[in-house]
C-alpha cells in the first residue's frame, strides 16, 4: 500500500522542532506519522509501556483521539499511526499530542502542528465532528453509572424469600463462606474483629482496626501473637513468682540428650547446676549458702592464674593519679609495656628507662619519643623566612619563606639577580630546610628568559645561574617542594 509519510521526532521534554507538515482532506486511510519519541533527546525504551495514543485538536475546535500507536521498535521508542478520515476533516492546523501509558503513570510528549489542506478532488465532504475512542467512551459510560451498585441490580433480580433480615435472624443450617471473611463491630464503630480463613487453610482472628493479629489456627495448633495472660512456649515474661515446694529441678533440655538440671538440695542449704546424660552425670558449680561459697567444679571461661585468654575487656582503675602498668618480663627483669594513666597511656621500656610513645587524651595528642622511628613526626616542623644575598633582590612584599610539614618542604622564592651582579648566590636555605641531595631545576622568568636554579644538600647555598640569554634584571616567582630529612 502506498502512505503520505511524514517521520518526526516528539520528546517528553523538548519543543519538537519547527518543520511544515502537510495532509490533504483528501488523505483517506493513507496519511501516516511515523513517531521517534525521545526524552531530553535521547532514545526512550518504551517496552514496558501499556500503550502508546495520540490526540488531533483540529482547527474548528473538534478534538479526536486515536486508538493506539502501532509499534515498529518499542525499545527504541518508535511508533507508527495512519490519521483517521475525521483526524484531516477540518482545513487549517492540526495540534497532536502523543501520550505515553505506564503501569501507574502517564506522561505527555511536547505537541507537534501540522496542516490540512482542501481537497479539490473529493466528490462528498467530511463533516468534521469530536471523535472517541472505545476506551474513551467506556470511561464516560463508566462516570454516568459512579456511585450505582451494579452487582446489587444484578442480585435483586433473584428472589430473596429466604433471605434474613438486616435486623437478625435465625439460620436453621450451617452458613459456608468461600474465602470470605466475618467481621464484628461494636455499636460506636470503633472496633472491628475479622474472621477469615486464608488460601493456604490457615484460620486469621484480626483487630481490623490496629491491623495486629490476634490468633491463627493452623492444622490443630493454636497460636496467639496478641498480648495474652498465658505464658508462650516460645519464651514470656513472668511478672509473678515461680515457687517450687521441696527439691524440684528447673530442668533445660539439650540437644543430644542432654539435660541441665538447677536444684536446691535444702537439707544442706545447697544450690546446685547438674547436666545429666544417658553416659554420665556432671556438677557445674554449687553454692553453699552457710559459708557464703560458690564453687566452679567444671571447665570454665573465668581466667586462670597459670594463663588463659580473655574474650572481653580488662579494666584498670587509675583514678587519682593511680597509675597501673602491663608489663614483660624475663626471668625477673622487667622489660617494656604499658603504662596505663589518668592523664592517657605511654609504652615505657623499664629496663633502659626509656619512654618509646605517650598518648595525652586531654588535648588528644601523640608523641613518639623513641629516637629510632619509621614515623614521620612533626617535631621539626617549622617557617624559615630567609634573606637574599647582596647579589640578588626580592621583586615582591612577601619574601622568601621556606615551611617544613613532616619530611616535606615547600620554598618559595619571588626573587631577581641584580642587573650586573656576577654571583649566582641568591639565598642560603638554614639547616633542616636543605634537600636530601643536591636539587637542580631549570626556571623561567616572567618573560619566559630560563635560569639554571641549584640547591646543594650540604651547604644550602641556592644558586640562581644564566643559561642564555642573561637572566640579570628578570623577576623570576619560584615555588618548589621536596624531601628532607
């Protein structure tokens, strides 16, 4: 079949762009868009979309809408749409407007214009009138009937000679309900109890209201998640006394057959825990309460005087300047640990009397004083602001300033030679400052003129040499940073 095809492209976001498009009155079940609907530009993956419809709003004011889009390649975004005979019957520009249908959204794309123009060559005209789709008039169908109980019309078409009052009644038989549910309500409304029993065979007792589960009942066992006054044999709470007359055991069951047994043995004011089993019996510990002693005849996780491990924390108190100290021995010399105090901790090495590290916790701080260390401290950290040799001047307010963090340095040097000096000693950087080996770097001035700038690891004497042309009389702003020791 031969179509009048116009292709355009309909974003989300985006106005679609200005381009004449053109239907004849004429155009009968041949005119046809082809749709590349975008967002932002970008292809949109339509293939999760419901459907995919567009509305014409013709020149005198009639609106059609269309049934939907079909689709050429949804993950792409691309849809076709032959225009209806009552889409092109009025003259003049159309406005359309493709809608996008999602499971619980819907989203417009940017309108498009395009122009009918009169027909010449037809023998009728098409009157041009509103037009809905099905959908459209169900939806309508649907608001005329809103608020009618349809179901109820349908039902009062059966005889209710049988049926019992709204005000009560008696049922002679039982009353079966298929997976429905019985709900009770107190006179004010303000309570309501649900009944039902579910797909899976389980019976449901609900306070509707709080939406809590009062009980099920499933295969003959009753179980009760509410508040209750019984005791739950997944575990409770008690908030009364269990008193046990005579020597009667609390009895916990194991796996494997085991049992543990607690039991007060009241002829010698004694409590026991036992555990039993079909190989033996075992003592766990006993408390005899006429001397105040609690004996631990098992294994046990209390620590051990002759070594064991701990699984929790060791606590010292050092309260009031109290001091208390972790600490190694060998063969009676006391070597390093540490030093638990009120102020922080500190690692001391008792047998060369030597402090290695100490932590203050009042201004958060930590010092390693042990002279050999792999740590880069702050203890040499420092700002040198250093002066030019009389060969050389400065060229800003600032200065030549030098600032050491840890074993880094930065130097920073806007500085100049002379206009006829014939030394290249510009400046001398003090020691802690100096490289750890003899740094040379070539530098450009602010006309671009370069320099050969030195800095010896010894002496610190930075140098500051012509490579060509002459470097007298150019500013030259340096920053550089290395390492120290």
């Amino acid at each position: 079949m031969t179509f009048k095809t116009h292709e355009i492209t309909v974003d989300l976001v985006n106005a679609t762009p200005t381009k004449e498009l053109r239907f004849s009155q004429g155009d009968r079940n041949s005119a046809k868009f082809v749709l590349n609907i975008t967002n932002e530009g970008q292809e949109l993956d339509l293939s999760k979309a419901k459907a995919v419809r567009i509305t014409f709003k013709k020149s005198d004011g009639t609106t059609v809408f269309q049934q939907d889009c079909q689709v050429i390649n949804a993950l792409k975004g691309k849809y076709q749409i032959v225009l209806k005979t009552q889409t092109l019957a009025a003259v003049g520009n159309v406005y359309a407007q493709v809608r996008i249908f999602e499971d619980d959204r819907e989203l417009d794309a940017e309108p498009f214009v395009f122009t009918v123009k009169q027909s010449y060559s037809g023998d009728t005209v098409v009157e041009s009138t509103n037009e809905f789709t099905i959908i459209q008039k169900a939806i309508e169908a649907g608001k005329k009937l809103e608020g009618v109980d349809i179901d109820g019309i349908i039902a009062a078409g059966a005889k209710a000679d049988a049926a019992l009052p709204k005000t009560g009644g008696t049922m002679t038989g039982p009353l079966v309900m298929n997976g429905s549910k019985v709900t009770w309500k107190n006179t004010a409304s303000t309570g309501e109890i649900d009944m039902a029993v579910a797909s899976d065979g389980v019976f449901w007792i609900t306070d509707k209201k709080t939406g809590r589960t009062i009980a099920t009942i499933k295969e003959g066992v009753l179980n009760v998640p509410s508040e209750t006054n019984l005791l739950k044999k997944a575990g409770d709470t008690m908030t009364g006394d269990l008193a046990m007359n005579n020597e009667r055991n609390l009895v916990f069951k194991g796996s494997n057959d085991y049992e543990f047994k607690l039991r007060a043995q009241l002829n010698n004011n004694k409590m026991v825990m036992q555990s039993t089993h079909p190989t033996g019996n075992k003592f766990i510990w006993d408390y005899w309460a006429d001397t105040d002693t609690f004996s631990i005849t098992s294994n046990t996780n209390l620590v051990k005087k002759t070594g064991d491990t701990m699984t929790g924390s060791l606590n010292f108190d050092v309260k009031a300047g109290a001091s208390k100290a972790l600490r190694g021995i060998i063969d009676g010399q006391v070597q390093s640990g540490l030093l638990l105090e009120q102020s922080g901790f500190q690692a001391f090495d008792w047998k060369n009397n030597k402090q290695v590290f100490q932590y203050l916790e009042a201004t958060n701080t930590f010092n390693v004083t042990a002279t050999n260390t792999n740590l880069v401290t702050k203890a040499k950290d420092d700002r040198a602001i250093i002066p030019v040799t009389a060969d050389a001047e400065l060229i800003t307010s600032y200065g030549v300033i030098s600032d050491r963090r840890g074993n880094t340095v930065t130097l920073r040097a806007p500085i100049r030679r002379k206009v006829g000096s014939t030394n290249g000693h510009v400046f001398t950087l003090p020691p802690g400052m100096r490289p750890t080996m003899m740094l040379t770097q070539v530098v450009h001035a602010s006309d671009g003129t370069p320099a050969l700038m030195t800095i010896p690891s010894d002496t610190g004497q930075v140098l500051l040499q012509t490579i060509t042309p002459a470097i007298m009389g150019k500013d030259y702003h340096i920053v550089l940073t290395y390492v120290v020791d």
